[in-house]
C-alpha cells in the first residue's frame, strides 16, 4: 500500500528542518533541503515499520504540498 503525507519544510539556521502534517512525530533536519527530503523519507520508512511491527494504526495521509511515498 502506497500512502501520501503532507511534507512541511522550514528553513532554520543549521539548513532546514521537515515534517509531517498529518503524522508531527515525523521529524527531521538536513543541510539542504533535497538531503532533508530524503531523510525525512528515511524516517517516515522506519515509523511505519515500527508501528506495524507494534500493531498501531499508521495515520491517513491528507491533502499535499509535497508528495512523500512510502510503500508499507
């Protein structure tokens, strides 16, 4: 199953920072935001992973500003 979530992007002083609107425990930084894309990606893979492995329902994605694919 492919599910969608809305990525938010801000940029602090250390690069920028990227999460997830409908799932906010989905956090993360990098120094570009391309390299911040692609570990907020990492870590979006490795929640679904720990919630399936511990039975929790996974949120439903929403309307998008940034498309984030995740197969789980």
């Amino acid at each position: 199953m492919v599910r969608s979530y809305t990525a938010k992007y801000t940029k602090i002083s250390s690069g920028y920072m990227g999460q997830l609107v409908e799932w906010p425990e989905v956090i993360t930084e990098g120094k570009t935001i391309e390299e911040c894309r692609e570990m907020l990606r990492d870590v979006l893979r490795e929640m679904v992973l720990a919630y399936s492995q511990r039975g929790q329902e996974i949120p439903p994605g929403g309307d998008l500003l940034e498309q984030v694919l995740v197969e789980a």
